[in-house]
C-alpha cells in the first residue's frame, strides 16, 4: 500500500454487530485459522481485542477521502455478525461488491436474508462464471454480493 502510495491506518480492532471486547484465539504468529470465540469454547490461547461495527466505526472517524466500492470480509465464520454490523454501510454508500468467504460453519440462511435485507444479490463462481447463489451453495469459497440495481452489470438478466 505504501509502495503504491495508498494512504491507510491500522486499527486494532475487531469488527462484529455490537462493541465491547471479544476474545480471539491466539495461535501464535500469522495464523489463519485464528477467530472469535463467540459461542464455542477453544482450546488455544486468546486475548481480548475491542471491538465495534463497521457503521459506528466509520460514524466516529473523518469523512471518507473516497467512496467505498468494494468491502472484502475474511473473519472466520463471523462473516454473519460484520454483516449485521454493516447494514448502514451496504444501505447507504452501497459498495458495487463484497466479497466474503462461506464456511462449513457459516448460516448462509442468514447471509442471504441480510443481504436481501439490504437490496443485495449474492453470487458464486462456476469455473470462473458468475451465478446467482442458492442454498446449494458448497461452502470453502468466496461469494460475492452487489446491489440489486446493478445485478445485470455482473449476472446478464438472460442467465
């Protein structure tokens, strides 16, 4: 980001649908196995990190320098609690895509029901084809949702 002259903070923070402190397992270094313990207990270490939802967050900090068009979320199966967390965000600055990953472990019930809450169609890649997702979904992928009004611009209404 640097090397490119992209100008961005760090913040040590977690973001969830509510604020407070959570725990996160600590494997140690850069592990990508490391989530919030939220309803489960673990066996690894933890350490408590703030946390707060993506809308209070942006809600608290300066006017953004540009406006958003992509969100990536990769949080271990707490993909649910980000969306809840962001919903003014996906209303009003509507992001042209979010990308998130699906696990096992994942409600994808309710990953839909909050997107369409929002005026959001999610979509997966077949061989490299976008197609709307369905509860068939097979999860260990990325999915990726956009604004109803732009659906054809990803997904032609002939397909």
């Amino acid at each position: 980001m640097a090397l490119n002259q992209f100008g961005f903070e760090v913040h040590a923070l977690a973001l969830s649908d509510q604020a407070g402190v959570v725990e996160i397992e600590n494997a140690g270094g850069v592990d990508s196995c490391n989530r919030t313990v939220v309803g489960f207990t673990t066996s690894l270490p933890t350490i408590s990190v703030q946390r707060a939802t993506v809308d209070n967050f942006l809600a608290a900090h300066a006017a953004l320098p540009a406006p958003i068009s992509a969100v990536k979320i990769d949080v271990e199966g707490h993909e649910n609690s980000v969306l809840r967390g962001m919903a003014g965000l996906l209303e009003t600055h509507r992001p042209r895509l979010v990308m998130f990953e699906y696990l096992q472990r994942t409600n994808l019930v309710e990953t839909l029901e909050l997107f369409s809450r929002v005026g959001y169609r999610v979509m997966e890649l077949k061989a490299g084809t976008p197609t709307w997702a369905t509860l068939q979904v097979s999860p260990l992928q990325d999915l990726f949702a956009c604004p109803e009004e732009l659906a054809t611009e990803f997904i032609p209404a002939s397909r």
